[in-house]
C-alpha cells in the first residue's frame, strides 16, 4: 500500500541538505565506481537531484537525462514520476537516489521504472532504512527536519519484494551508515532481526536488472493407443 500522502515531505535540492549527505554522497558515489564497469547501454534516467548529483563514469551507458517533477538546475525534463514520458522498454538503466521516500506512491515509480526499462535493464535505488540508523535519527531534534518521516521510510526487504514482483533480480546490496563505527552492532542485528535488515547502517543501495524469461508451452503428455491390426489388413506377397 502506498504512503499517506500527508506524511510526505519535497525531496532535498542537494545532499548537504541532508544530515551527513556529502559523506553518504560520497560513499554511494564509491559502490558506483565498482559496479559501474558491468553496467553498458546507451540511455540511462536520473530521477531528481540527489541522482543527478552521482556519477556513472566507470559505466559503458553513453548518454544520460535527468528527470525532476519541479524546476531543478541541470534538469532535462520534467514529468510525472507515476507517468514517465519515455516509451516501455526504451531505457537501458534508471538511478533512483532517495526518490521513493520522498513520494506519495514509491510503488506506482517502481511500476513505471519497470515499464521504461528494456528487458535486462539496470536500477540502482537507494533509500533510508527506517530500522537502521535513519529511522532512529529521525526523533533527534536537530534532524528531524531534514529527513523525510520514518512512515515514508521504506526498508529495503519490503523493496526487495516489490521488485520481486516486478520481475526484478536484485544482484547487489550495501549498507552506508552516517559514520563507520558500529561494526559490532550490525553484527547483533543480523543474528537477531534479519527480517528487517541484515544491516542498522542508515542507506542502503540496491542493484537489480529487470528479467523476462521466455514461456515455453508445455504440451500435455497423452498415451498413444496401440495401433489397431486385423488378419485382413495384411497385404499378400506376389
């Protein structure tokens, strides 16, 4: 189900706006450097500000378009997230830094990502984990505002399973946390909540590719009656 829609607050014009966000950008901008050399293409979308702040440089993808929903600097186009303007199967890669929490319906955005998308195609997504280091720095004062609210945070395992049902393949995960400190407190969560997150780091950043395995019919498998033969039906020797 979608987020209610008055929780949502407008997404952030660059990561110093956020609490921590040049570290975060940086880290993120890292794990693109390592996975970008699989990555290959022509057309890749960036979705708003914080992605077209990230680079995919180390990628073969040649050209890139930044989409924004309001007048943004360096923007190409503007539109619909819920509606985007590209015709199904007609981009190679989309980057979706910290889009879904900012938004009303991160669901109908997965929906219509999958659409744009060629088959094989490539999404990168990152977002706050609300049961990590985000969710709980989300109640200090000081930083309350500059996060989106912990109900329009949405974890990763519950993204995983809507690209699951898009027909998605998730092929790489990380975790970025606002500092490097807490090694000994992502070991506890994966032993005790692992459904919630392998991870308390407060990003995670996901790398999936949008699958269409090909339908081979399965014909019925029937018995072959055993051919009918009469005395009759035996042709004579000349």
């Amino acid at each position: 189900m979608d987020t209610a829609s008055h929780t949502v607050i407008p997404a952030p014009h660059s990561w110093s706006s956020l609490p921590r966000g040049r570290y975060i950008a940086e880290q993120l901008q890292h794990r693109l450097d390592e996975w970008g050399p699989g990555l290959f293409g022509f057309s890749l979308l960036k979705v708003d500000a914080l992605s077209a702040a990230l680079s995919l440089k180390s990628s073969r993808l040649r050209q890139d378009v930044v989409m924004a929903q309001r007048e943004l600097e360096g923007v190409d186009l503007l539109g619909d997230l819920t509606a985007m303007p590209f015709a199904p199967g007609s981009l190679d890669a989309c980057l979706l830094a910290h889009v879904l929490e900012y938004s009303a319906h991160p669901h109908a955005i997965l929906r219509e990502t999958e659409t744009a998308l060629r088959d094989d195609g490539w999404l990168i997504l990152t977002g706050f984990n609300p049961y990590g280091s985000a969710g709980l720095a989300r109640w200090l004062p000081g930083w309350r505002k500059r996060l989106p609210h912990w109900r329009t945070m949405v974890a990763p395992s519950r993204v995983e399973d809507w690209l699951k049902l898009l027909g998605f393949e998730v092929i790489k995960r990380d975790y970025i946390g606002f500092t490097g400190l807490m090694p000994w407190l992502a070991h506890w969560q994966r032993q005790r909540c692992p459904q919630f997150c392998p991870s308390p780091a407060a990003v995670y950043i996901l790398l999936a590719r949008k699958r269409r395995f090909p339908l081979t019919p399965v014909r019925e498998q029937r018995a072959v009656a055993p051919p009918v033969t009469r005395p009759e039906m035996a042709r004579q020797q000349e």
